[in-house]
C-alpha cells in the first residue's frame, strides 16, 4: 500500500500532510508532519497541485483558504474536530455589542464560519504572542476556554473573555492520574498541552503546543516526561529520544477523529479525488483573512 501511495503521489503532484495525532504509519509515509500552525503555514508555500491533508476538517478547510489554486483531499471527510463548532454566532455577536474596541480571536481549531465571524486565527503555537500583540484591550477568545485562560494569563493586561469550549481529549486529562504520575516518577518533567484545564496546567513545568512539547522534550536534561497530550506525538518524541521514558495518563488521551485516517483512506482518495474539500468563495474570502492575519502576525 505504501509503495502504491508512493506511486500515486508521484503521478498526480500531490504532497501528504498529517498531524502529529495521526496514527504512527500515516505520519511514517507523510511529506511533511507537524502542528496545526506548522500545517497552515506550509500549505501557501508547496508546488504540488494536490495537497492530501491527514488530520481533521478545519485542517483542509485552512489548507484549501491558504492555497484557494489547490486540490484539498481528506482521507476520511467525517474526521471532525468537535471543538471546532462550540461557539455561537450570537455570543460573539453579543460582545461586539458590548464592547466597541473588541478582538475576536478564534482558535484555529475552529469552521471556516466561525473564522469568518472573527478578527484573528492563532494555533496554541502563537496565540500568545498575537493577542499580546493586538491594538485592542478587549479579547473574545473561541472556541477553547482552557487555550483561552492560558493565555489571559500570560498577557494580563487584557480583558479576556471566554466562551465554553473545549477539547475533550485534552479536557479529560485528570490533575489526579498526573499526580499519580508524578509520586511514581519523582524526577520526571510534567509537560502539557495548553487545552488542558487549569488543574492540570498548575502541574506543569512546561506548557505548550504539540510542537513545543516535542522541542522541550528534546533538549531538557529529565530523561523521564509525564505527558499531557494525545497519544500520537509517542511516535516522534520515541524517535529523536530513544534513550528517555515516555509517561501518558492511564486514561490514554485519544482522538478517536485523528485516528480515522488510514492507509488505505490515503489510497482511496489519491486514486478516486474523493473527498475534495471546498469552501464557498464568500465565505472562504472572509475566513481567509483570519488565517492571513496570523501568519502575517506571528512572523
Ligand atoms: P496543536 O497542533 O496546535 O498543538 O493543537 C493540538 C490539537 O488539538 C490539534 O487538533
Ligand atoms: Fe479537536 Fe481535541 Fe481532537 Fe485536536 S485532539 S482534533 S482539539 S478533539
């Protein structure tokens, strides 16, 4: 299968893209792997006339605003963040009522509608750094009030607002099962995602986005790391650390969307074109310049 994948890629200009959530055999077989901020920022700058996104559909949504010339494929159309939808456009429409100088910023975790009811994306990787670095005093974050409380409280100059959404992978990591952890490996670093809830972040050495996981992971001295975040980065923190011990919460974090990305998905739509992702060119032109803020924002 994977030769064929190989074959196809090679004949139709298309390049694979996946997050690190996906499974252990699709980031094997993949370009380029990475983050959300990684992903979305690459997508403008390949060559290739198909690009097969493996991950969830505000990925290929993203990709496909960012690079409107290309052929956007997901190997399984129904890999849905559920984050991605937890917010309404009356709440958002309510504090542009009540404040006049307000910042939307969506996660980009977050539909192509809900980008376009906004001011700014930002992925884990950058939020900070742009909502520090906006005019406006007045913050709406969405979807995700942990990602959103983690910043408010590293630009607390900031008035910032939250809205009830979450990631319930990430959400569902117990402070508890990372204490246990903890007792057992005294000397190990505790390393989480900031979509983790404020208990669990207070446990923390280092908080951060898959990517800056990976990072700090890779050059701490601590040769044991209690990690808060999906199971899937195991893949890339074992091969460039073979020699340190990797601890998950019992309760393994799994996103079960990410993991419906399959070889033979990949296959299927290389062969067939299935599943090409569209976005409605209203929409995409007023989603877009969220997406084209952050980039322009982050660098
Ligand atoms: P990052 O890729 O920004 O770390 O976000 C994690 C995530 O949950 C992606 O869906
Ligand atoms: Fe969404 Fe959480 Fe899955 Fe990421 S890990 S795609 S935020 S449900």
């Amino acid at each position: 299968m994977k030769e064929q994948i190989k074959k196809l890629k090679e004949e139709k200009d298309a390049i694979i893209l996946a997050h690190y959530y996906v499974e252990p055999e699709i980031q094997e077989i993949a370009d380029y792997v990475g983050d959300s901020f990684y992903l979305s920022k690459i997508a403008a700058t390949l060559p290739n006339k198909t690009l097969v996104y493996c991950g969830v559909s505000f990925m290929g949504e993203s990709g496909c605003m960012l690079s409107p010339d290309k052929k956007v494929l997901m190997p399984d159309a129904k890999a849905d963040c559920p984050m991605a939808h937890m917010v309404t456009k009356e709440e958002v429409d309510n504090a542009r009522k009540t404040y006049e100088d307000l910042a939307v910023v969506c996660y980009i975790n977050s539909t192509a509608e809900i980008k376009s009811w906004s001011d700014v994306s930002v992925t884990s990787a950058n939020a900070v750094k742009i909502v520090k670095n906006l005019p406006n005093k007045n913050i709406l974050f969405i979807p995700d009030k942990n990602l959103g409380r983690f910043v408010a409280e590293q630009v607390p100059e900031k008035n910032v607002m939250l809205v009830e959404g979450c990631c319930p992978i990430h959400h569902a990591i117990t402070a508890k099962e990372i204490r246990e952890l903890k007792t057992s490996h005294p000397d190990a670093a505790v390393l989480v995602h900031p979509e983790c809830s404020e208990e669990v972040t207070a446990l923390a050495d280092y908080i951060g986005s898959t990517t800056g996981i990976i990072q700090y992971a890779s050059s701490c001295k601590e040769k044991e790391l209690i990690i808060g975040t999906e199971i899937g980065v195991l893949y890339e923190l074992k091969k460039r650390n073979p020699d340190k011990t990797f601890l998950f919460p019992t309760t393994t974090p799994v996103c079960q969307d990410m993991k419906l990305i399959t070889l033979e998905k990949i296959l299927h739509v290389l062969k067939t074109g299935e599943n090409q992702i569209g976005v409605e060119t209203k929409l995409a032109d007023s989603a877009r310049k969220t997406l084209t803020r952050m980039l322009e924002l982050a660098n």
